[in-house]
C-alpha cells in the first residue's frame, strides 16, 4: 500500500493536489474537512454538532477525528493506498493515525508538506471566498484557520521530520508544475 499526507496550511493547494494525486496512483482520497462538509449539508447529528465549530475555524475534537477516519477508511477494503487531505491536524491524530496504520499492518509511506506563506494564503483564501461561497472563508475566521494552523499544526512539522518521512514542497507555482513535483517525491519512493 501507498499511503500519503498532503500536508500544508489552509489554501495551500492540498485539496487539489491530493485528489490528482489520487487519481494518479489509484489511491482513495480522504478529505476530513470534506466529510464534515457533507455531513453538514445532509444535517446529520455529526454535522451538528461540528457545525459551529468549522464555521468559526476552531478544529474538531481529536477523539471524533480519529473515528471518522477509521469509519472512512473501512469503506474501502480493497484500496490500494490512502491520500489524507487535512488530517491529521493534531500531534495526536498523528499518533492515533500510526496506530491505526499499524493495525491495518501498513505505514504511511511519505509526508508531503506544501509551504506557503501566510500572505499569499491569505490572498489565496480570500479569492476563493468570492468563488466558493464556504462559511469558513471569511477574513476573521482566514485568520483565525491560519493562526490555529501555525499553533497545532505547524509542530507536526518536527514530529514527521524526527521520523525521517517529511519531504517539504513548494507550494507556489502552478497547478502541474506543483504537481510535478509532488510525483516525484512519490515515485522516489
Ligand atoms: P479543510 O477543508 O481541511 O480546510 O477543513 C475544514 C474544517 O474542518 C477545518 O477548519 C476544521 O474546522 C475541520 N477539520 C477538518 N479536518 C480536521 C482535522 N483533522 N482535525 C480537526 N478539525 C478538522
């Protein structure tokens, strides 16, 4: 099995990154914040209950995050690899992700960290607010996604380094240009 982390600040491209890479090496594509997105629209008692939460860019709590990617994952039996698109978010998602992947007896194979700067997401994000229309996209709730991102995420930097599988990419440039080199971190592997 392949499995990958698109790993990256809000607006860093990891969305449309992860989903061709997906289609690339046939892996399914997990996208956390998609998922709650859905469970948003079909109003079920999951989206609910993170609704409020998302909508002011403050995270999920970790114990909900790790069932809902268990519960993903099982859907797919016969995947030949995994691409997690915004998760994990925490230290502690990322140590229940390597004890779920070392209870399916699978690793993950490489961490790939699209940098960006603050300014340029922030452009990035409030672009797409205009196109997108996502509740989550306003500039004080940008700020705050962003804020949140370098406070609990930033540190799974030096978590997956210490571990030898982070490989850092640029995340400015073009869609393919990106792309290209996001497949070549993978092929190396
Ligand atoms: P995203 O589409 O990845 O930007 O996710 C949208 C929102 O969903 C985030 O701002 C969080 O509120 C929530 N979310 C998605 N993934 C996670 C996660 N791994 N941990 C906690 N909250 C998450």
């Amino acid at each position: 099995m392949v499995n990958l982390v698109l790993f990256g600040p809000p607006g860093s491209g990891k969305g449309t990154q992860s989903v061709k890479i997906a289609e690339k090496y046939k892996l399914v594509h997990i996208s956390t914040g998609d998922v709650f997105r859905r469970e948003i629209r079909a109003k079920s008692e999951l989206g609910l209950k993170v609704q409020s939460i998302i909508e002011k860019g403050e995270l999920v709590s970790d114990d909900l995050l790790i069932q809902i990617l268990e519960n993903e994952i099982k859907k797919y039996p016969d995947a030949q690899g995994f691409v997690f698109d915004g998760f994990p978010r925490t230290i502690r998602q990322a140590e229940d992700l390597d004890k779920l992947m070392a209870k399916m007896g699978e690793k993950l194979t490489v961490v790939l960290s699209l940098t960006v700067n603050d300014n340029e997401i922030l452009q990035r994000l409030l672009k797409r607010a205009e196109i997108e229309g996502r509740k989550d996209d306003t500039r004080e709730v940008i700020e705050n996604r962003i804020s949140v991102y370098n406070a609990q995420t930033q540190p799974l930097i030096d978590f997956y380094k210490a571990k030898g599988i982070l490989t850092d990419v640029e995340g400015i440039g073009s869609i393919d240009e990106i792309f290209s080199h996001l497949c070549a971190v993978i092929d190396a592997h």
